[in-house]
C-alpha cells in the first residue's frame, strides 16, 4: 500500500468518527455522551502511560500525580475571577491565582506544559531507579501532589475543590485531543526515537552498549507522557466540572494502569480499544452494585462488588494473558485489507 | 517545649515507629526473597486484625486462642495469595508480580468491604490496656513499652531462622539466584511459601497490635500503615530485617517530632514519608543497612 | 480504526437499550455513598429513604419507585451516577446526599438537567449557592459553627479553644473556620489550630502539642470514625479539657467506639435523636417504625434525614398536583412548616432548611439529647 492511498484511508477514518460523533451529540443522551467523553480522556491517559511504561519500560505509578497538576491547572485559568472569588473562602485565593485567565485551548495546553515541566524535574532524579522502586517513587510523587493539593489552601482551594469548572469538554474537544494525542505517539514512535525506546525497553544495558544515551530518551519519553497525562487531567476537570484532591488517589492510577495492560504493553490499538471496553465495562458493573429486581423479589445490590470484578479482571489478565488484548500488534490498514505490507 | 512533653512525644513516636518496624519486617522478608514489592502486605495485616476481633466478639474466643487462630489463618491466606497470584508469574518479568499484587491488594480490599461493609467498627481492648503510667506529666501506655519488645524478639527469631535453619538457608540462596537454587536441590516453592506464610502471620500480628493501639477497624486500614512501612523497610535498606526495624522507629520519630517542632507542618504529614523515600532513593538507594550483601535475607 | 472504535461504540449503545418509562410511577433516585469512606453516613440514611418509601409508596394515585445508585464517596462517580439517574432512570425528583463535595459534583447535573435535588446531610453553604433546583432538609455548617461556639462561650463558660482539623475534608475545614469566627467575635480565643489527614490514626502528636497549650475545649469538627480516635488518645495523654465536634460525630456506635474515653463529649446535630424527650409525633411514629423494621439497629438522625428528603418530596407532588420537575422544584421552595422526623421544616430563600441546632452529650455511656442553642452569628 502506497503512502497517499493510507493518508486517504486516515482521513476517511477521521471523518466517520466526526460523523459519528455529531449523530452522537444530536441523538444520544447526556449519560450515553458522558460515557463516550469518559473513553475519549481514558484513552489520552492509557496513551501516555503506555509510552511511559508500554514502550519505554519504565513502571510509573505516579499518574494520577500528573493528572491532578493538569486538572489543577486547566480549572484555575478557566474559572472567572468572581467564580474563585466566591469560591476559596478559606482566607482567599493568591493574587495571581485569583487573576489567572485564559481560554480553554490554552488553559489544556498550559496544563499539559506544566504537567510536563514537573514530569521533567521528577524525571531527572527517579529516572534512574530500577522498575519496582520507580514504581514506588512516582507513587510517592503522586501522593506529594495530593497532599500539597490538600494543603496550598491559596492556590488549590484545599481540600474543599474547585466547583462550577465551566464545562468546556465536549466531545469535540476530548475526541479532537484524542486524536492529537494518537497522533503525536504515533509519530514519535514511528521515527528513530521510537526504536531506541524499544531498545531501551527490551534491553537498556545494550543499549547503552550502542553508545545511545539511555537517560536523555528516558527523560524524554517521560515528560511526554506526563504531558499528555495533564491532558487527560485538564479535560476531566472541565468533563466533571468540580476537583478537589482526594480524586486523584491511588484508584485513578490503578484504573489507567488497568486499560493499558489489558490493551497490551507496547500496543496502541490495544490502549484504544481497552480504553473503549474497561470505560463501558466499568459503568456496566454498576449493574451488579445495584438492586436488582426479578417481579416481586428483590436482590440487594451488592457495595464494592464492581472492583473486586474489575481486580479479579487484572488478576486473570496478567495470569492467563499477560500480553493483553493485542499483544505487541499495530492496527494497519494493510492487514485490515488483507494485502501484504509492512506492518 | 519542656522535658515532659519532649519525653511524651519520644514515647509517642517509639510506638508508632515500633508497629511501623512489625509491618516492614514483613515487607522486608518476601521482597529479600523474591524482588517482589508485595502490595497486598497492608490487605493481609487488615485481615489479621478483622480475623481477631471477629473470633473475640462473634465466637466469643479468648483473647489468646484468637490471637493464634487469626495468626494461622491469615498465614493461609499469605500462602494462598502466593500460589495464586505470585506462582504462576515467577518467570515472568518481575512487574507482572507487581501488578498482580496490586490487583490482589485491591481485590482483598474490596472482598472486604462487602464483607465487612465499610463501616467502621469498634475494637474491644482489654481493661488494663487503657490504663497509662504516670510519671509527672508523661504518660505510658502498656502497649508503648509491649510493641518495641514484641518488634526485637520477632526480629531475633527471624534472624534466628534465616541463619540458624535449613529453611533460612534456602532462603538466602533463593535471594542469591533463584535458578541455581532450583538445580542445587533446594525445594524453592516450598521456601517461598513458608516465606510468605512467616511474612503474613507478622502483617497479622502488626494488625492485631495496630488495632489494639488505634481501637477501630476498617477495610482501608492497612493502606497508608502499609506503604509508610514499606519505606521504612526501603529506609533501613530492604531485605535487611534489622535494617527494618530501625527504618520503621526512625520512621515513626521523624513523623511525630516533626509535627511536633513544627505544628503548621501537621497537614503535610502523609507526604513526610514519600519525600523521605525519594531522597533515600536518591542519595543511597540501598538504604541504611542494604550495602552489606551477606545481610540480604 | 477509527471506523472500528465507532463500530464497537454504535454496538454498545444498542445493546445499552432504552429507558423504560410508564406514566403511572413516580421515580425518585437516590445517589448516596454505599462504598467508600463515607458508606457508613450513606447506608443510614438509605435505610431512611427505604423506610419512607414503605410506609408511603403512592402519591395522586400513582406507584413511588425509588431508584438508588452509589456514588462511591467519589466526585466522579456522583457526576454519574445523578447523570444515570436523569437520563436512564428518567427520575423526576432526586434525594441526595451525605457528604457536600459529592451533593455539589451531583448537583452542578441536576442544576443543568432541571431536575430537582433534595440533601440529606450536606451541610456546606456552597451546596445550594445559586442554585435553583437544589435544595435540603439539614442547616448549613456557619449556624452549626456558630451554635457550637455558642454554646461553649456561653453556656459552658469555656474561653479558650484548640482545634484539631482535617485538612483533607472539605466539610471539617468548613466548620472549623466558622466555629472560629464565631468563637473569637464573641471574645473567646483560638489557641492552637492542628492539621490532619483524613485516614490518620495517630494522633498523638498532635494532641500532645495541644495538651501543652491548655485550651478549656477542644473543637474536633471530624467524622465519627476519627473522631472517636482522637479523644480517646486525648484521654490516654491525659487531656481534661471538654471536647466538641459536629453532626458528623453522630453514629450509633460512638459509645461503643469511644467507650470511656467519649464521656462528656458534647455535639451539635439535627434536631431529632431516640433520646430525646418530647418528640413530635412524626418523630415517634419514625422510631417506633424503625424498631419494628431493624430489630437491633438504634435509629439515628441521618436515617430521620433521608426519612425527611423523601417525604418532604412527596408532600411537594401534593401540593403541585403533578409530579412534573418544575412543578415539583416550585412547590418544594414554598415549603414551610412541614413537620418531619427533625422538626417543622421550612426551606428558606437560599433553599436551606430553617432548623434549630439540637445538642448531645454522652452522659454515663448514652447520648443524651441536651436541648437546642440559638447560633450568635
């Protein structure tokens, strides 16, 4: 398959998900195009782990961290000075936070950057930790963030949150960073950079062997996932329209971490579709937390039952099927097509 | 500040750093052994101490019998967790096990709330345990000075079997090289299991002493004791079990004193030990006691 | 791929179905904390709302459903789960719920839908900032802070105060700052404020800091589950100062929890508890109901709140003569004097309800309902 009959295929692709999305906005109801919002941000974020963890080899648990920089940041510039001025009442907001504005296409993006900038200076001295104590020490990051969250009441507005985020993420928007995002990885990846990730993933003693510098593609692969993690976190503020620090704990982390290993380490089609299928799956499990009524008879729903579903779901996955749903595949349009090509 | 309330949060920090050493002592012992973070560490010392205090108020055990049945059986269940969640993935990259502990961490966590429901409930404490010494102003509790002495004589009964017993012995070729074990004769399956057993029943016994010091009991206890204790364990240098014991009373003076010579500091208390861990981490990541390699479990 | 994704989405939402509505229910969700730390709070007040619906489950002649959906003490989750309840449940008026970060996130949905909202045991001012379908049966936190302070100024004789706050929990920092305000305008003095995180179990620390300052009172505006911890390690350093908390310290198990150690302790809350001595009689038919129904279970004020929401939304279809939201939202802001399980309820122009702020002891191992305090502002 030639390079311009691929593009072709792309933007057919793009336009059916545009097509798809606007008979959504018309047609679907609030709680169907919450759901659909939801599996566009949960795909940015299983992206931006994948290529931290899936591609890079490097085991962050400190997701959630960044997510709640982006989101912190995204809402502060989004707010009106009179909404935070009505908001922080615990002694009031800094000068500069209660004066901060920007438009929503800035405000993601500076939430991104700066999710970035501290994905950058965490990066520099974690990154040179092994796999389970870089583990435990993004974690240990994440958990800082919150506490400072929690405490930086002139900034963060404590623990009371951040209310009445004006509700800027449409489908538009989260659908279109998603793209973004899909975009930017796919390019990084495709190019040499991509390939020395791997190396670095499969083997990093070899690759320091081939004279490649280990740390720098590290650092870098690093803080482009954080920054599309603050991404994720900008668009969910503005998806649920109130934060406060106690959303970004540990469960947050655990649920992107889930997405990417059953999509599959180091596959991006596996990220997409398990971001699509643990999103459903996980409002569908309300179901069994729910009363269920069969005619007169009535079974109690039963309280925490959907995560010991979802757990029990990672438990057998990394069991039984440790390489996820697509293993290390690509989707390409050549094999869709059954024609013979590179992959 | 003057002497009496200083002496006051000495005690004060030698008891929670005391029950901070009994769970990294756990951690310490299955990561020396196996490389593994053992996530689900802070669900089993949760069990440990529902299992006791449901055999004291539903069967109406003594205190004892309960202990000791509640000890056994959430060995069990270590040893369970192992065959089921760790076995299966010993060849398998070492995050494989990581994640799977953190789905068992959770899975445990959620068993329990709909269990046990997420409400919390009431621990029953002996009579002579709410009676504190006087002395002046300063006040001991029985369990303050019980705790430290449990944590020594556990830790020499460790340090017992791992260099006095055939068991030890195989752990510690376990932790050398697992795959020269297995060819050398040594039953490896059999020493992580008892491993995981050891581990467990000291979750049980720190949940059982955690419950008794802090009377209340809920299925999301063991999450912030567990990690502080692992960084502790991380601290003193992990698979060092004295290493271990030392972290977590360090652990436990740096958390109180800090608060206690700078009050405004209070609410950044859970994030002491994470900064703690990311410059140990930074400056020696082998920890205090992690450099001397025959010290390795 | 992308055609895929749109493929498996079109799926799904065939197979998700449609909502079936039929004109002769009225449906009332529920969104209250099942799971989660908060659970304890949600799964009282759910017993109230279900012990409402069995004792009144028609209205103008149609059958009232209750539908109810956990919220999971998470933000995210509240933002759902009222979005569920709204567009698949179809439900015309919604009870909810403990906890005011998790009413606000539910009630920025509500607000858009047009749906009306009624809380249970929200108590932060902001819930209902602004807002027009939104309403509740319970005070707001700055009456509570006050009538605390109040009451340990005036009534007790108590000068100097310490508090212990966590910092992680909107609610506590809330009532903290107006039990400050109020404290200190009346001439009393704050001297210390201490920080925790919810969850903490040691606070040792802390309080051997405070000891050392000798305040009369310490002010712990905690959930109960903390709030036993602290006093009783205040009594294990050998505080002696009295020590006061707020409606979240209300839990039958408080006693059982604290033992010793909770005696003397005093708290604001909402007018009704089993110990108290002339109830209405809304309020001895809910007791008594209650001791048929859970035979070993004590009833407690946030089950008589969610007893209330539900009620006080059926007594609005009456009076609106139709069980249309708008009309539902209208009659319900025109409540006055409506007798509940927690007194005569009127909802006032910001739609809180106007309640006097009740007092409760542990005397001699029991909760004692000490009276009512009028908050100095």
């Amino acid at each position: 398959m030639n390079k311009s009959a691929i593009f072709l295929l792309n933007i057919a692709a793009v336009s059916v998900l545009g097509l798809f999305l606007w008979w959504a906005e018309g047609s679907l109801d609030g709680y169907k195009i919450q759901i659909l919002n939801l599996i566009a941000v949960n795909i940015i974020l299983a992206l931006s782990l994948n290529l931290i963890y899936g591609f890079t080899g490097m085991f962050s648990l400190g997701h959630a961290g960044f997510m709640a920089i982006g989101a912190y940041v995204c809402s502060i510039l989004i707010l009106t000075p009179d909404q935070k001025d009505t908001m922080y009442i615990l002694g009031g907001a800094y000068e500069w936070v209660q004066n901060a504005q920007a438009p929503f296409l800035a405000a993601v993006v500076a939430g991104g950057l700066v999710a970035a900038v501290f994905g950058f200076i965490v990066g520099f001295p974690l990154l040179r930790l092994g796999d389970d104590y870089l583990g435990i020490a993004t974690l240990g990051f994440a958990e800082i963030v919150r506490v400072v969250a929690t405490n930086v009441s002139g900034i963060t507005n404590g623990s009371l949150g951040l209310k009445g985020i004006p509700a800027h993420a449409n489908l538009w928007w989260n659908f279109g960073w998603c793209l973004v995002t899909l975009y930017v990885i796919v390019r990084l990846l495709k190019c040499n950079t991509g390939s020395v990730l791997k190396a670095i993933r499969d083997d990093e003693i070899a690759a320091k062997a081939m004279g490649v510098n280990v740390f720098r593609y590290k650092l870098l692969s690093f803080t482009v996932g954080s920054f599309f993690a603050g991404i994720g976190g900008a668009l969910l503020a503005s998806l649920v329209t109130t934060i406060d620090p106690k959303m970004f704990l540990f469960t947050l982390t655990f649920n992107v971490l889930m997405i990417v290993v059953t999509g599959g380490l180091g596959s991006l089609t596996g990220s997409v579709l398990a971001g699509v299928g643990i999103t459903v799956l996980l409002e569908w499990l309300r179901v069994v937390e729910n009363p269920i009524s069969l005619g007169s008879f009535e079974v109690a729903g039963i309280p925490g039952m959907r995560m010991v579903v979802f757990s029990l779901a990672l438990i057998v996955i990394i069991l039984f099927r440790r390489e996820g749903l697509m293993g290390m595949r690509e989707f390409s349009w050549a094999r869709l097509l059954g024609k013979k090509g590179e992959r | 500040m003057n002497v009496e309330t200083f002496i006051q949060h000495a005690l004060n920090s030698l008891t929670l750093g005391s029950l901070y050493a009994l769970i990294a002592i756990g951690y310490t012992m299955v990561y020396g052994i196996l490389r593994l973070i053992n996530f689900a560490h802070s669900e089993i010392f949760m069990l440990g101490a529902y299992f006791v205090f449901w055999g004291v108020t539903l069967l109406a055990l003594p205190w004892p019998l309960a202990i000791a049945l509640s000890i056994a059986f959430t060995a069990g269940v270590g040893i369970m967790v192992d065959k089921v969640a760790y076995r299966p993935l010993r060849d398998a990259p070492r995050i494989s096990a990581l994640i799977s502990s953190i789905g068992v961490s959770f899975f445990l966590q959620n068993v329990a709330i709909v269990f046990f429901q997420a409400i919390p409930r009431a621990v029953y404490r002996p009579e002579w345990m709410e009676q504190p010494f006087i002395l002046g102003n300063v006040r001991i509790l029985p369990i303050t000075l019980f705790v430290p002495v449990l944590s020594v004589v556990l830790m020499l009964g460790l340090l017992y079997i791992v260099y006095r017993t055939k068991t030890g012995l195989g752990m510690r070729a376990i932790s050398k090289d697992i795959e020269t074990s297995y060819l050398m004769g040594v039953p490896v399956n059999r020493v992580i299991a008892i491993t995981f057993g050891i581990g467990s029943a000291l979750a049980a016994a720190s949940g059982i002493m955690w419950a008794l010091r802090y009377p209340q009991l809920q299925p999301i206890m063991g999450t912030i004791p567990g990690f502080k204790a692992f960084i502790a364990a991380v601290f003193g240098g992990i698979g060092s079990i004295h290493g271990a014991v030392v972290g977590g009373v360090i652990l436990g003076f740096i958390e109180i004193m800090t608060v206690a010579f700078f009050p405004d500091l209070a609410g950044y208390r859970d994030a002491f030990a994470f900064v703690l861990l990311i410059v140990v981490l930074m400056i020696k990541p082998t920890g205090l006691f992690g450099a001397r390699v025959e010290d390795k479990v | 791929m992308k055609r895929i994704i749109a493929l498996c989405m079109a799926m799904v939402f065939a197979f998700a179905g449609l909502a079936w509505s039929a004109d002769d229910t009225v449906r009332i969700g529920v969104f209250l904390p099942l799971t989660g730390q908060n659970a304890f709070g949600g799964q009282l007040e759910l017993e109230g709302v279900q012990l409402a619906n069995k004792e009144v489950n028609t209205v103008l002649g149609k059958k009232v459903e209750i539908v109810t959906v956990d919220n999971k003490s998470d933000k995210v989750e509240a933002a759902n789960a009222v979005k569920r309840l709204i567009e698949k449940d179809k439900v015309q008026a919604i009870i909810g719920t403990y906890g005011s970060s998790l009413a606000m996130a539910g009630g920025e949905v509500s607000e858009k839908a047009g749906i009306p909202q009624v809380g249970t045991s929200c108590t932060n001012p902001l819930v209902t900032a602004g807002k027009k379908y939104i309403f509740r049966v319970c005070f707001i936190d700055p009456l509570q802070g006050a009538g605390a302070a109040t009451y340990a100024y005036k009534t007790l004789g108590l000068k100097k105060a310490a508090m212990l706050v966590d910092v992680a929990n909107d609610y506590s920092v809330g009532l903290s700052n107006f039990f400050k305000k109020s404290f200190t305008k009346m001439g009393g003095q704050v001297v210390s404020t201490l920080n925790y995180q919810s969850g903490d179990q040691d606070f040792t620390a802390q309080l051997s800091k405070i000891i050392s300052e000798k305040p009369d009172v310490l002010f712990i505006p905690s959930y109960f589950a903390e709030g036993a911890i602290i006093m009783k390690q205040a009594k294990e350093l050998g505080a002696t100062f009295k020590i006061m908390g707020g409606d979240a310290m209300d839990n039958p198990e408080i006693t059982k929890i604290g033992g010793k150690a909770v005696e003397g302790f005093v708290q604001t809350t909402f007018p009704y508890d089993p110990s108290m001595k002339d109830m209405n009689a809304t309020a001895k038919k809910f007791t008594e109901e209650w001791k048929r129904t859970f035979l070993s279970k004590e009833p407690n004020v946030n089950a008589a709140l969610g007893y209330d929401a539900y009620m006080i939304i059926i007594d609005a279809i009456k009076r609106a003569g139709k069980a249309e939201p708008e009309a539902i939202t209208k009659a319900l802001a025109e409540t006055k004097g409506f007798m509940g399980v927690t007194g005569s309820t009127t909802i006032n122009e910001t739609h809180d309800a106007v309640k006097p702020i009740g007092l409760i002891e542990i005397k001699d191992g029991k909760k004692v309902y000490v009276g009512e305090v009028a908050p100095e502002l």
